[in-house]
C-alpha cells in the first residue's frame, strides 16, 4: 500500500506494559518524526515479598520522558474514549496484555501496529520467545504487523531474523529481540511516514501459537534428552524458573530445587537414573538424563539462596 507522504510528525499512542514494551519505547522516543501523546499500559501491581505495588517499566521509562500515562483495569469504554480523544494518527503496540478492540483501532486513521517478537505467522500468541527456545528452534526474529480482530493475524509490514545461540535464554534473546524491535519499529514507521509501506499477508497454513506461559511449566522431566532438557531450562530462565523435587534417599523428604541454565555433558554411559544428581566437577553439578548428562553450574534449593554446583554437592551429598 503507498499513501501520500506526509510532512508532519505521527501522532502515536504507545500500549505496552513490560520491559520488553519500555526499549521499543526508548526506540520510538528517540526517532524524530513521532510525536508520542500518550503512554497506555496496565495497572501497577504487588510484587515481592512484601508484595509492594511496582509501576510497570513503561510507566517509569514514560514518566521520565513526561509522558501522559493512562493506566486502564480493563478496555471499558470510558477509558477509551479518554484516548481516542486524543486524536492519534496510529497505535502502536507491544507486549501490552490486553487485547485492544477492533473499534479502538480503528479510531486512528493507520490503525495499530504491533511489534511482535517472532517470524509471524509461527508463534503468535503471548509467550513466543520460550515457546521458541523450547522446541529447539535456530531462527527467530521480529515481525511488525497491522492489528486486526484476530490474534496475532495481521498483515506483516516488515520483518528480520535473528539466529539462536545454544546458550540464548528467554532472558538473553528477550532483550535481543527488544532492541531489535525498536529499531525495526522505527523503520516501519519511516516507511508509513514516506507512504511507502507494503503489506504481506500472512499464510495461515503456516500458523503456530505460543500459549502463555504457567508457573507450573517449569518442571523438568529428566527422562527426556539431555539436548530437550536443555532447551527446557533456558525456556524458563527467568521465570518461572526450570525445578524438580529431588530426594536424597527414597525416603527422604522431597527438596524442590530450582536448576540454572547450564551445558550438556557426556553420555550416560553407567545407565544413572534420570533426575540422579551424580556428582560435580569444576563449576558444574551433574545430573543424569535420558542419554547424556545435563551439567548446571548454579542451583537453587527451595528458601535457600542461589548457590553453586559443587556447594550444593558438598552441602547435601558429602
């Protein structure tokens, strides 16, 4: 599609919440031809022991830049008619949590754009960068897409790759990605700017989806592969964090412990039980899997702090 070129700056209202959503801000903060007059993300929430409310990370990076900032329960009327008067030319969105109404899109002239962190139409959905660690993927990347009534469905307006290392985590290529789609978001907004924009529309027979991800995730089945076990753990890192319940004797009581993002290790030659924690050496503690060993070099027993393989080893096995 090519429209007129414009000369004024774009109107923008930016919806995101986390600190994915905050460097796509900082990105599109710093790109001249936008005018962002208003910052809409989700309310501050507990956090912690103490359970403190804590503004999201667009919030703050929004207040810093004297941003108004919209914090809206839900996607009611009344909240949105306090944005659409705003008057914006595009939305755009990223990482926001809610999904935003077809009625609200269309109150911009160019609709809504979302920066989405996978090569659409694989993984749409809310968690893309786990689900793509933990299924063994090589390439993922960023797609900019126009928003429809769908999920994720959208015309692609551009995209970029981004190959994943062996030792990527979701915390790793969560803030690969993050830069990444800021700086492709810019670009994508120069190419409407100009008029010069084109879009693709998805295949369908192509689609994949990325669930949300659930605490209870992080379990880890030791029966599985070393190489599966591995993509598990890096999936979950940080949260919910990769654990087992581990006993020490089979009548002792169970001990859930929460394992570090590691390497693989040497076949399992002597047959070790999966979930076997059998010994340590250097920085790593060995545990057995399906085929190999799955050699970690941090642990975490449940209400204890983060200590390393061989601590562990000494402290509960010697």
């Amino acid at each position: 599609m090519v429209q007129e070129v414009r000369n004024d700056p774009l109107r923008i209202v930016f919806l995101g919440t986390p600190g994915f959503a905050a460097t796509v801000l900082r990105s599109l903060y710093d790109w001249p031809k936008a005018r962002i007059t208003a910052v809409v993300c989700q309310p501050d929430r507990p956090a912690g022991r103490g359970c403190k409310l804590l503004p999201p990370a667009v919030k703050d990076l929004a207040i810093e830049y004297d941003i108004p900032v919209f914090q809206p329960d839900g996607l009611n009327q009344k909240d949105w008619s306090k944005i659409a008067s705003l008057n914006p030319d595009i939305f755009v969105v990223t990482a926001f949590g809610l999904i935003v109404p077809l009625e609200i899109i269309q109150t911009a002239p160019l609709g809504a754009i979302n920066v989405h962190a996978s090569l659409l139409p694989k993984y749409r959905g809310a968690a893309p960068i786990q689900r793509v660690l933990q299924a063994g993927e090589k390439v993922t990347g960023i797609t900019i897409m126009q928003m429809d009534e769908g999920m994720d469905t959208g015309d692609i307006l551009l995209q970029r790759s981004l190959a994943i290392g062996i030792d990527d985590t979701a915390a790793s290529l969560h803030d690969q990605l993050a830069e990444m789609g800021g700086n492709l978001l810019v670009s994508s907004l120069q190419n409407i700017f100009e008029g010069t924009y084109i879009c693709i529309p998805q295949d369908e027979k192509l689609a994949s989806y990325a669930p949300k991800l659930k605490k209870k995730e992080g379990r880890i089945d030791w029966n599985q592969p070393a190489i599966q076990v591995h993509n598990h753990i890096r999936a979950m890192h940080p949260w919910p964090g990769a654990f087992f319940d581990w006993q020490r004797t089979s009548d002792s009581h169970p001990l859930r412990l929460q394992i570090y993002p590691g390497q693989i290790g040497l076949e399992n030659k002597r047959e070790v039980s999966p979930g076997t924690i059998d010994g340590w050496q250097g920085h790593f503690l060995y545990i057995a899997c399906a085929d190999r060993y799955y050699l970690t070099p941090r642990i975490k027993p449940a209400s204890g702090k983060e200590i390393t393989g061989p601590q562990f080893y000494h402290g509960y096995l010697s």
